[in-house]
C-alpha cells in the first residue's frame, strides 16, 4: 500500500497531523502497534492550556493550538466534549501569590488573558473553594476535551474523507530508508508501506520510533497519576490548580512531585492530579501517591474529603530535557518528521503540532516558527 504520509501513532497528536494532511490533499496511512488513543493519550486528563507556560515558543504554540481546536470544534459539530471552562490558578502562600502575579503579568504581555483574583473573588468563581487560600489568577482561555473521544472522531472524520486510512495493532519493525538515505516508508510483521514522508507521533515512544530510523531523540517517559471520583453534581466550575503545579511541570528532578489539580468533566466525576517521576516504564501504582494527591485536592476542595474515589490509572508522559516538543522533519533521514515529546501538553499542543507537521510536509510557509522545535537541536546529546 502506498501513501503520500505515513503517521506512526493514532494518539490525538497523530489524530490531528493526519487531519490536517488530509485537509491539504494528501493520502495518508495511521498506523499504531495498539487501538486509537491505546497509549498516553488515553491516559491524560484533556487539558487545553495557556496557564502553565511561560512566554516563549511552546506558549506560542498554545495559543495557535487553543484556536485550532475551536475550529475543529465547530467543524466536527463539537463532537469530543471541548469545554471553555477557564482555569484558575490559586496560590495558598503570599511569596507563591506574589510570583504567580509576576508570571502572569509576564503571560498577559505575550497575548494571554490572565485576571487577577482576590481571596474573595476565587469564592465567586469557585462557591466550594476552601476559606483559607489567599488569591490567584483566572485563565478563561484554558479548555477541557475528553482526549479519546478527540482522537477517535479526528480519524473518523478524516477516514470519511477517503484519504485516510487507519491501522491499528500493527506494529512499525522498521522505518526503511534508500540508499541516499531519504526514508521510504514502514516495515511492520506482515507488510511494508511506501510513503516518501513518515511522521513520528508516538507520544513517549517517540524516541523509540526514531530509532527505527536510526536518529536519536532524548525522550522518556515521565510517570503520572489520575483520580476519578464517583458522578457529582457540577461543583467545580473550571480546571483548578495549585501555582506549584507550574514549577513541577517545568523541572527537571526525576524524583516524585506532586500538585493539586482538580477539575470536573461531563459525566459528573471529578478527575484529581497530578503527580511527575521518571521511572522508566513502570506502571506500578503507587499508594502513597494517590494519597498525596487526595490531600491537596481535598485542601483546595474540602467537600472532595466525603466523596468517594471511583478509580485511578496511571500514564506517562514524553519528558524532552528542555521541556519543548519535537516537531518538524529531521535533516538526519530526509522524509522523517517529528510530532512527538510534548511531555504533559500533548492533547493541548496537538492541533497546532497537526497543521505544522501538514505544512512542512507540502512545503509551504509554517504558521509559526518551527525551529525552537527542531530535532537537530539535541544532536550530540544523549539521555540514557
């Protein structure tokens, strides 16, 4: 079978490059060694956001991608569950309250919309908020999707356009490449796939798959935890966390870190996060986790301390050493193109990462800079 595009990985990141590759005219095979959204993201929370990032590259980005996926939305007859709810960030320490005014002022000059917040006022965007936090900022850009349900219309949608074709359980063996060394499609156990472009979007796999073309990337993963209470009624109006949650998803310690993240959904439940370590691909859940991230829920929220917990799952997300994704081709294997390593942002970041990847495949000018994200970037260097 051939094809213009070959998308390694049927996550949302995959989802949306293989939208917008169709949307420009090209034929396209997805292939995935597991089902749609089998990997990180089915272990995500949904999170569309501006809050978390500092100026610079990745929040531009954001900010394209917060509007991408507005128009998908209204393409796809919003059909994943997008919901504008804004996010507020709060502070329970004057010296984290004072930064997070400074950061926010720092966001606001980079295109963000950030609203201070008084003690009184967290009150009346969140009735149930606890008495005792001292303030915070308001982020009504921040959105919420159900990931799965995105990636799966997203291919849907993009099959019914007869360009797309998706193959999930089959694994890539190789990415195979001439002998000038440009890439010229995919080997997998039972059959090999012609296209002169392949698209690496396998979420924290990404460094694996590079392999399979010979180039290095320094991507690992990075282990989280979520909790899913039983169906409430609405009680939290938007996504909700603590400003610490900024610094962990910006550091560099492998060890555990956790912050409180608390947000409803349209079923009813309330998904509470988040937690951070590298180690490795163990899928272990860990109890002592969980307990922290009940506590700090439970100290933004107290009614959260009566409510039942439904379930937890456990995922990881791609770590890049410099926190930036990877996205654009690789000048090591003419053909290869990298949509992977956007650690926890990936759902938030994939729409701009789709229409990037489309138009560096078709040569056209790019929405925004690309080289901040280049691979190039990391030649030379190694993460074990």
């Amino acid at each position: 079978m051939n094809a213009d595009v070959i998308v390694i990985g049927a996550g949302i990141v995959g989802a949306c490059c293989a939208h917008y590759c169709a949307r420009a005219g090209l034929s396209v095979i997805v292939v995935d060694r597991g089902s749609v959204a089998g990997g990180t993201t089915g272990a995500g929370e949904g999170n569309i956001l501006v809050s978390d990032k500092e100026p610079g590259p990745e929040l531009d980005l954001a900010l394209l991608s917060r509007e991408l996926w507005a128009q998908m939305a209204g393409e796809l007859g919003d059909s994943f569950e997008l919901d504008a709810k804004g996010g507020l960030v709060v502070a329970t320490r004057a010296a984290t309250l004072e930064h997070l005014h400074r950061f926010a002022a720092e966001q606001a000059e980079a295109g963000v919309i950030a609203e201070p917040v008084t003690a009184k006022g967290l009150r009346d965007h969140e009735p149930h908020i606890a008495r005792d936090l001292l303030g915070g900022v308001f982020y009504p850009q921040d959105m919420q999707v159900q990931p799965m349900l995105a990636a799966a219309r997203l291919l849907q949608h993009a099959r019914s356009t007869g360009r797309v074709t998706v193959l999930p359980e089959t694994e890539v063996l190789e990415i195979e490449r001439d002998s000038s060394g440009a890439v010229t499609g995919v080997r997998t156990p039972t059959d090999r796939y012609s296209a002169p472009h392949v698209v690496n979007a396998a979420g924290t796999w990404g460094g694996v798959v590079a392999g399979l073309a010979g180039v290095d990337l320094p991507i690992l993963p990075r282990r989280g935890f979520i909790l899913v209470t039983e169906p409430l009624p609405p009680m939290i109006r938007h996504k909700v966390y603590a400003a610490d949650y900024v610094a962990n998803v910006a550091s560099d310690n492998a060890g555990l870190e956790t912050s409180a993240v608390i947000e409803g959904t349209h079923s009813g439940t309330v998904l509470i996060g988040s937690s951070r370590e590298r180690v490795g691909f163990d899928k272990t859940l860990d109890w002592e986790v969980i307990r922290q991230e009940a506590q700090q829920a439970v100290a933004i929220f107290p009614f959260l301390a009566d409510v039942q917990l439904m379930r937890t799952y456990g995922g990881f997300r791609p770590y890049c050493p410099d926190h930036l994704p990877v996205i654009g081709p690789d000048s090591r294997a003419p053909g290869l193109l990298h949509a992977c390593g956007h650690e926890g942002a990936g759902i938030g970041l994939a729409a701009a990462t789709g229409l990037l990847i489309a138009q560096a495949v078709i040569g056209a000018d790019t929405e925004m800079d690309i080289a901040p994200f280049a691979p190039n970037r990391f030649e030379g260097a190694h993460v074990a």
